[in-house]
C-alpha cells in the first residue's frame, strides 16, 4: 500500500481515538488496522529447501562424500594408500621376529606336530620345538619381501569398479581385493624362497632333532609333514592379517594416510 494512503489511515484513528477516547479502545483499533494492512502488503517467500537440507530440520543430510571426486582421483587416492599399507605390511613382517615376535602372525607347528610338543615339554625337551619353531618362522620372514612387488602389481591393475568397491566396502575389503588377486601367484612365489630358507635356518635339522625325539614317543612318523607347503600358508595368512590392520587404520584414522588426496577422500567416507 503507498505510504501516503498508510498515514493517512494513521491519522485518522488517531483524531478518532482522540475524540472518542472513552468508547474506543485506541491500541486495540490501530493493531487491527495495521493487521489488515500486512494482509494487504505482498509476503516474502520463504526459500525452498536445497536437495542437502531437510525442509523439516534444516539439518544437512549425509552424502556419500565420494560424488565430491573424480573418478581418477578415486583411484589415485586409493592405490596410494594400498601400497603404504602393502609396504608396511611386508616391511613389517621381513624384519628379524616379524613373525616369530609377533603373537598375531607367529607360526605354530603344525597341529599333527604339536601333541609331540606337549609330551617332549613334559620331560624338558622343549628346546626342540622351540628351535623348530623358530626355523619355520625364519623361513617365512625370509620369503615375505616376496609379497612386495605382487602386492603393487595388483594394485597398479586396479579398475575404477575396483576402487569404488573397496572404498565402499567393509573394513577388510581391501585385503579381500589383494588376497583375491594375489593369493595363488604369491604362492608359487614364496615356496621356493621359503624351501631355500628352510635350508638356511636350517629347518630339516630341527624338524629331524624334533622328529626323532618325538618318535621315541610313538608320536611322528619322520617327514609326515610337508613343511614347505604349510610354511608358505601360514606366511600368506600372516601377510594378509597385517594388510588388514593397516587398511583398517587407514579408515579409522584418515589422516595416516599417505598423500593429501587419500586423506580427503578417506575422511569423506568415514562414518
């Protein structure tokens, strides 16, 4: 309404109110007319509510984060953190007790071995499993630098579905991919190095000292065991439990990351 015609309105009530005080309630009258006056005004729309932003809360609505990057950067991203975590793993795992000092990846022996082990500790001859113990997971610390240039292979081969998997995946989907790309050519790779280590460290020596002792016992026969094969799994087994955990302090902990490009993507799709 033009401003003119509103003082004007204004004015009069005021006179009126003036004049006629006692049967008019002057508040009352000049709040009804102002009211019709709002009517009359043309009203603001309120803004639509945007496609992130609940119409009934106001409160941004979770996204994926992933829509945010390309889909070479969430490749990039992704295989920059694969390789640290590849790399940690086996450097882990080759050094001096990567095994035998770790309680999560130490090689037992093996199961049909370990009834013999028992009986030889009873009458204090446990030295001989323990030395075959430790032989056996030399022998896996000396072949897991093999895991190394397998493991960057198959992440150097990795499809843009591959990496979109594995960032939405579970926790271990990583380590799902590399065990799935890797586990039959890793073990033709570490055979060999582990029966040459077994020579090194001298394995058969212990398993024979182990063996003949037990035997004594009734409980071995000599060389009822492949050592090798069982060795080279156990080992597999071993390197793939240690890619999982760094892939899952990759996820828990963005910001351990290598690169800044896998840290914003792993932190937008954290939750």
């Amino acid at each position: 309404m033009p401003q003119h015609k509103t003082q004007s309105i204004l004015f009069a009530l005021v006179t009126l109110a003036a004049s006629h005080a006692h049967a008019i309630d002057f508040g009352d009258l000049i709040n009804k007319e102002l009211g019709k006056l709002d009517k009359s005004a043309p009203q603001k729309s309120e803004p639509a509510a945007t496609s992130n932003t609940s119409a009934i809360t106001g409160t941004a609505k979770p996204t994926t984060g992933l829509a945010n990057f390309s889909n070479n950067d969430q490749v990039d991203s992704l295989k920059q953190a694969l390789v640290q975590g590849a790399e940690t793993a086996v450097a882990n795992l080759s050094k001096e007790n990567g095994y035998l000092g770790n309680n999560k990846v130490r090689i037992p022996l093996p199961e049909n071995l370990q009834k013999a082990d028992g009986l030889l500790r009873k009458f204090g001859m446990g030295k001989y499993a323990d030395d075959l113990t430790t032989s056996i997971n030399r022998a896996a610390e000396t072949a897991a630098p093999e895991a190394k240039d397998l493991l960057v292979g198959a992440v150097n081969k990795m499809t843009v579905e591959d990496a979109k998997g594995i960032l939405t995946g579970g926790s271990d989907a990583a380590t799902q991919y590399f065990r799935k790309n890797t586990e039959t050519a890793l073990a033709g790779k570490f055979k060999p190095i582990v029966a040459t280590s077994m020579q090194k460290v001298k394995l058969a020596e212990a398993y024979d000292q182990f063996a003949e002792k037990g035997g004594k016992f009734g409980l071995i026969d000599k060389r009822d065991t492949k050592m090798d094969d069982y060795i080279t799994r156990k080992a597999m087994d071993g390197l793939f439990l240690m890619i999982a955990e760094q892939e899952k302090a990759i996820r828990a902990n963005p910001l351990e990351a290598t690169g800044n490009l896998a840290k914003k993507i792993f932190s937008a799709i954290k939750f």
